[in-house]
C-alpha cells in the first residue's frame, strides 16, 4: 500500500480501493457500464462482435422552436431498416415512467414453425454475411417491440435469450425529445430479445411504443422483474397479515 495513506488506519487501509479511471474500449462499456446511443450510431461498424442481431437503432431528428417547443419526427414510409424488416406496427401505445422507478426485464416467445428446431431455425434468419436485420422472420406471429422517448432520459439494457445465438449483452441510453442533444433514436427489441428499462435523472420518462402484433398476455413473459413491484413496509405486511 502506497506510503500517502499511511495517516489512516490499518483497518481502513486494508479494506481501501481505488477506482479505475480509465477509459474501457466500447465493446466492453457496451456489455457492462454502458455507452450512449450517440456512441453507438456513429461507431455501430466496430460493434459486429457485440451487436444484439435484430436490434436497429433509427437515428431521429428533433427541430427546436426558440419560445414554443419542438417537433420530432420518427418513421416515414420509405424509412429502409422498416420496410426490410417488415415492421409496421399494429399496435401502438404510451407510457410514463416516474423518476427512480425500473421496468423488465419483458421477454417475448420467438415464433418457431412446427418440425424445427430453435437452436437452428433463428440463427438461419440472421445468416446473411453478418448484417442485423433478418432476412425471413414470422412477425406476424411473434411479438417485436418498437420504441421512442418523448421526454427524459433512459438507462436501456437488451440481452439476447434465443436459442442458437450468442448471449449478447447492450447497455446504452437515449435522451427524449426534450433534452436537447445533438442524437435521437428509437429502438426495434426482436422477440427473443429480454428488455428492461431504467429512468435516468430527476425527470419522468415518456415513451410511445408500438409493437407487431395486438396484445397478448402469452407473450408478456417477466425475467428478475421484482423492481416492478412496490412493496408495503414490513410492519404492514405483518398487520395486514395478522
């Protein structure tokens, strides 16, 4: 232990760290700190190797009006990523999370045609010379979720669960249209894919989301979910109970 702490106590000293400062290469921030959505887009080429197959960023661009607000576009018809994969969604909804509070993780079931197997069916959709966006996939019958932010800021982690691909881990977060920064995106999660979010900030979120298919409650699968639940002190609990 380095002669400058010898003012304190041994037990303090033998129970001191010290933080790394240094900056990790993105591939390891994106597994474990996480990066923000501005790294990602703009360094998306260098990622292969950690890049969730399925997940599409869609750069937005938000138009600020000095005294009145701001308007923020996010798809049009022509857009390539949706009209590759195919996703216009048939369902769309908001929701508002309060500052401090987690959602997920949700995991939705990937559809697997009858006589297939998984482990070789889902990675056959992503066999194109490393490219993202799948070149088959049934998403009529599996649910793909679709999602931008209005206003806050989101911590959001993907981790890849289907059969046959690598457990890929992405961790990065979005600024809505209110703050103002120089990257807007909104995010396509395939099925398979386990998503959970997490308010960054004093501030609400606001999201607007739509998704493949209408909703349906075979599909809202929860993993390690609990941050969802708001829990009664214990001592009410133990009256409640009596």
């Amino acid at each position: 232990m380095s002669s400058i702490w010898a003012g304190i106590t041994d037990a303090a000293r033998s129970a001191l760290t010290s933080r790394d400062y240094k900056v990790k290469p993105l591939l390891e921030r994106l597994k474990t700190s996480g990066v923000s959505v501005k790294e990602l887009l703009c360094r998306k080429d260098t990622l292969t190797d950690g890049w969730i197959p399925g997940v599409s960023l869609i750069p937005r661009k938000i138009y600020r009006q000095p005294f009145r607000g701001y308007f923020g576009e996010f798809i049009r018809e022509n857009n390539d990523i949706i009209n590759r994969i195919g996703l216009w969604p048939k369902q769309w909804a908001t929701a508002t999370m309060f500052a401090g509070t987690s959602k997920g993780f949700h995991i939705h079931p990937p559809y697997i045609p009858e006589g297939q197997q998984a482990e070789k069916f889902i990675p056959q959709a992503y066999d194109n010379n490393g490219d993202c966006i799948p070149k088959f996939l049934n998403i009529d019958k599996e649910q793909w979720d679709i999602m931008f932010f209005t206003k806050g800021t989101v911590e959001m982690i993907l981790i890849d669960e289907r059969m046959g691909m690598e457990r890929r881990i992405m961790r990065f977060t979005i600024d809505g249209d209110n703050v103002d920064t120089s990257v807007h995106a909104g995010v396509i999660i395939p099925a398979g894919v386990a998503h959970a979010l997490r308010v960054e900030g004093s501030e609400d979120l606001v999201m607007v989301y739509g998704t493949s298919t209408t909703f349906n409650s075979e599909f809202e699968g929860r993993i390690a979910s609990g941050v969802e639940t708001c829990n009664l002190p214990q001592d009410w609990e133990e009256y409640i109970n009596i």
